[in-house]
C-alpha cells in the first residue's frame, strides 16, 4: 500500500543498526510508538549529539548517512534482555526485562506452537539462537550481521509490533543535535540486549526496520550505522547560450524545445521486496510535455543501462501533477543489471546514478507573461520507505526541487520623423546577419509570435519547413508591431515594404537583447523569479545603418527596456521624402509654356468646330 501522506517527506526505509562490537546480535526490524520506559528516562534530546538515558555507563553511536541530516529523526530504545558476562570473558548470560516479558512470550510461544503462559526465558534465548546464522563464542567475539532477509529479521518486526500493540514502550529519543560527524549517541545504558526502532515521525506510526544491538561489560559503546536511506532529487534545465549548460535558470523562444533532467540515485534497497520509485512534475501551462522524449539511464561503475519503455509508466494529469514518472519495481531492474554487489544473503551494494531526461515546449500562453515571473517546472521523487515484514511499505516524498525559464519581446513603433505614426511598414525578423534565417512568426490578437524551428522539425534557428501559418508583419493603424517569445541573443529586423510615400530602411536593425541573471545559478527557490533575485536587469540596444542626404549614417543606440514584463521598445523612423529640386531656368518656362500654347490651340480648334455645326 502507498500512503501518500505529504507529511513523510524523510521518512525512510531501513534503520540497520550494523555493529562494530563483539556479541552484539543485530538487525532490523520497524514500528514502535511513543510509550516511554520505567527504568531509562521516557524522553530525552540530544545537545551536542548526545542522549542520555540515566541508567549505566554503556552507549551506542549511530552514524549518519553521507549527505543526510539526522536532525528530526526519533528513536524508539527497547531494552529486551540484561547481560553479565562471565569473569573470564568467554560467556554471556541474558536475562529478560520483566517489562517486555509478554511480548516475547506471546511472539515465541507463537513459534513453538506452546502457550504464552507456558514460555519460560530459556525459551526464548533458545529461539533466538536457532535465528542466529553467525554464531560465535566470546563476549569480545565479532558477530556478524544477520541478513535483511533472514529470518531473524522477521522475528524482530513482529517482536516490535507485539510491543507497540501491548503498549509496553520504550525510551524516545529526539534527535535536536548532532555531533560533528552528523550521528548521535545515546548514553546511560545498562549492558543489555537492545531494540533500537527509528520512529518515522509523522508515519501514521510507522517505522523504519530497526535493529538489535548489544553492548555488555566487555563492550560497553556500540558503533553503528543507520542505514534509513532516502533518495535526493536535482532537476536542471539546460541553458543553450553563453555556454551555460544545466544549471537552474533558462530562457527561450516560444515554439523552442526545453531540456530538462533529474538526477537521483539508487538508495538502500536491501530489505524491500519490491522497490517503488516515482517522479512528480508540475510544470507552467505555458510548457508542454513531450511524453516520447523521456528517457532513464541508471549507471554504475561499469556500465549504463537505459530503461525500456516497458519497465517505467507515464501518468498525465495525476493528482494535480502535469504528469508523473514511475519505476514500479526499481529494486528489480538495478539487482538484474548490477549483480556484482549482490551476496549470499541476495542483498546489494546500491548507491547508483539515476538521471531522466525529457523536453517540453514553451508554447503560445507564453506570450501573455513575458519577462517576470517566468515559467516554473518543478520535480519530486515519492519511494517506498518502510519495508517491514512485506517488503513494500508505505512510500515518503523528497521536497520539491524547482527550475525556471523566460522569454522576451519587442515593442515596435513606426513613426516618421515628424513623429507621426505609420501604418502599414513591414517587416521580417532574421537570426542571421545576411537575413537568410527568417524568424517565423503567426499573427495573435495583440500581435506576432514567434515560432521557433524547433517546432517545425528543425534546430532553433535552422532547417525546418515553412509554417503555414506563417506571416509578414505590419504595423497597424497606430504604428504599432509586437513580437512576443524571443530569446536573448541578436536578432536583424528588416523593413521589407514601407508605408506609401516612403522609402523602406537600406539595411536590417541590428538588436541585441541581454538579460542578467543571479550569478547563483543552481539554487532557484520557487516563487523567486517574480523578483529581482532571478532575473536582475534587462538591457537592449540597436544597431543602425541608414543612408540620409547622400551619405550613411551608422550608431548603436540603448533602447528603452522593462525588466518586468520583458519588454524591449523600439522606434523605427522613416525620413520625410522632399520634393526634387526646380529652378527658374529658361528650359522649365519653355516648357510650361509650350503646354499653355497647345492647351490654347486645342481651345480655338473646339469654337470652331462648335460654330461650324
């Protein structure tokens, strides 16, 4: 069963208690609730990382994982069984904890088909000894790990669940602090036979599987290794100009194909029967999945392995994610591709790259929200956390971890250079300096968008076939032209017809966009791109070639910008046509006067025919 309660965003799988001290017995197991013990401290934190539960002088270290925090976490401390060790070293003797008697009568006497009443201490000593595959002699003796399938495990799932069903509890331990190291250490022990259950809090009282350890007067600290693992999840997106690569912040052209990734790895899966693992996407409506273009590659030290389509499952639409990826049985795929890790005891050494990668489209909607806030996509990773005695489990969520991307537009004006406004210049928008790469764009209803040849089976700039819809823009009755979905970089707009009466540009308007971005590219926080923490500034200029009283004329100027709303402004002038040039020369009278003289001529010719009829 998958619980999906977002409240378990750390809980985790297993808690293997794997010790480094002679005679302890571990392994796993979950469960507990928060029920307190009478002869150790009912509750205790941990200043400076370290608990202290008020009894003996024995202790046991539980060390973190690399790259996770153990603050938050909660342990359960069970105390099942006294130990003295003889003089001489080479024999321990366990007596029970009174407290815990009837748990372990009911649980063993379940095994041995006798009444709980009936099951005397030995019995149970016995019975765990029969679950011991490594059995050695000696206070000070190694013993080594029971596997997380064996059935020692088991056992100790049930001995735990026994205990939190009878209520019997245990000692808690909050972890507030944590030692240099990231790990903790519970102290004021007495020698024993210890349960120590992490509690995933809140789990709807589940728990990770824990472990038995020991500690006894030969061996007063314990060292372990808690081995509750979670999954991690990065997701990039990869910026395209300036040689930026994945990082967190991006932006396109409308039509323009995005690259996203995740990386994750492999977490500890030993103890799981079945391992679920899913990716949770939301990303902007003005981005469009492409389902077919997800693709996931798990590596290891000697190989890479690429998913087929059939060992993952694509959902849209899901419980208000755009879609969601999900590996039904990730346990199965990596034993299957990457056995060397496995022992005999069928566990495996994990720990493997993970990375999915897909695109999407900026699409149409982008238009109406250029500049600020951007278009948000953001990723999180559900898997299964608490085995327990099934192997599945309820499953946890990562945070979310979220990427960004903008896009730009141009606010055109066509004026003359008496500042009236001029309707119908056209224009063509270039990638190119020689105008070979046309910019396509489709009419919309406040103007022009782009259509990027991505969309149109090419590479951003290049190839690809002619939209249909395609056009040449106009400026309307007000002068007016906008493009809306452009990418930073340099674009050349070229004047291709203009307004009657006027003489079209000579050459392209060079225009360069240039937004600044954080220079802390790879921890955008979801939200920060309607601020100036993401996209800082926005800046354009224009380059200018014009010819004007015979000679050229050639500058760069610095447009008006709005970083808020992405906006680049700029006026396209048209010179005034002056009339040709006239002079009072004897040719020019000559000529207006031959015409008077014909004009006369015809005049008389017409009276007299009019007098003849």
């Amino acid at each position: 069963m998958r619980n999906k309660n977002i409240f378990k965003l750390f809980a985790v799988s297993s808690l293997a208690l794997a010790s480094v001290i002679g005679g302890m017995v571990p392994q796993f197991s979950p469960l507990v609730t928060t029920a307190y013990a009478a002869e150790l401290n009912a509750t205790s934190n941990t200043p400076n990382g370290n608990a202290n539960l008020g009894g003996g002088n024995a202790s046991i270290t539980i060390n973190a994982n690399q790259g996770q925090s153990m603050f938050g976490k909660k342990f359960e401390v069970y105390k099942l069984f006294n130990a003295e060790n003889a003089k001489d070293g080479e024999s321990i003797n366990y007596t029970w904890n009174t407290r815990y008697k009837s748990a372990l009568q009911k649980v063993v006497g379940a095994k041995l088909n006798k009444a709980p009443a009936s099951v005397t201490e030995y019995d149970v000593i016995d019975y765990i000894q029969t679950l011991n595959n490594h059995k050695v002699e000696g206070a000070t003796a190694y013993q080594e790990l029971e596997g997380r399938y064996s059935a020692f495990r088991y056992f100790v799932e049930e001995l735990r669940d026994e205990i939190v069903n009878q209520k019997l509890g245990g000692s808690l331990v909050t972890v507030t602090q944590t030692n240099a190291q990231g790990g903790i250490t519970i102290g004021g022990l007495d020698y024993g036979y210890y349960i120590v259950d992490e509690v995933n809090v809140p789990n709807n009282n589940g728990h990770s599987a824990a472990s038995l350890c020991m500690v006894n007067t030969a061996n007063p600290t314990a060292t372990v290794n808690i081995k509750s693992d979670y999954p991690q999840v990065t997701k990039k997106i990869d910026e395209d100009d300036n040689e930026i690569g994945w990082n967190d912040i991006a932006d396109f052209e409308i039509g323009q194909t995005v690259p996203y990734k995740y990386n994750t790895t492999v977490p500890n899966m030993n103890g799981y029967h079945t391992y679920y693992l899913a990716f949770h996407d939301k990303m902007s409506e003005a981005l469009t999945f492409n389902q077919e273009s997800v693709q996931i590659k798990i590596t290891g030290l000697n190989k890479t392995y690429t998913l087929q389509n059939t060992e993952f499952v694509i959902q849209k639409n899901v419980n208000g994610n755009t879609f969601q990826v999900s590996i039904p049985n990730l346990k199965a795929i990596v034993d299957r591709e990457f056995p060397e890790g496995l022992d005999n005891d069928n566990q495996n050494q994990y720990g493997q790259a993970i990375e999915l990668n897909y695109t999407a489209t900026l699409n149409d909607k982008a238009a109406s929200q250029t500049g600020r806030p951007g278009f948000e996509n953001t990723v999180r990773v559900e898997f299964s956390n608490n085995p327990d005695s099934d192997g599945t489990g309820d499953t946890g969520f990562t945070p979310w971890d979220t990427v960004v991307c903008f896009t730009y537009k141009i606010d055109g004006l066509k004026i003359n250079n008496h500042d009236k406004t001029l309707e119908g210049a056209k224009f063509r928008l270039y990638s190119d300096k020689d105008c070979k790469n046309e910019v396509y764009v489709k009419e919309s209803q406040d103007g022009y968008i782009v259509i990027n040849r991505d969309s149109l089976g090419g590479d951003d700039h290049t190839g690809g076939s002619v939209p249909g819809d395609a056009v040449e823009m106009v400026s309307n009755a007000d002068g007016i032209f906008k493009i809306f979905g452009l990418d930073q970089g340099t674009y050349w707009l070229k004047e291709t017809d203009s307004p009657d009466g006027y003489r079209e540009l000579l050459d392209p308007i060079e225009i360069t966009i240039t937004p600044t971005f954080t220079t802390d590219r790879d921890n955008y926080v979801a939200g920060a791109g309607a601020t100036d923490q993401t996209l800082k500034t926005l800046t354009a200029t224009a380059h200018m070639k014009e010819f004007l009283n015979g000679a050229f004329n050639e500058g760069t100027s610095n447009l008006k910008t709005d970083v808020e709303t992405g906006t680049v402004n700029i006026t396209v002038v048209n010179q005034v046509g002056t009339k040709l040039p006239v002079t009072g020369s004897s040719a020019t009278v000559i000529m207006l006067g031959a015409g008077v003289v014909l004009a006369s001529i015809a005049i008389a010719k017409n009276k007299r025919k009019d007098s003849a009829e």
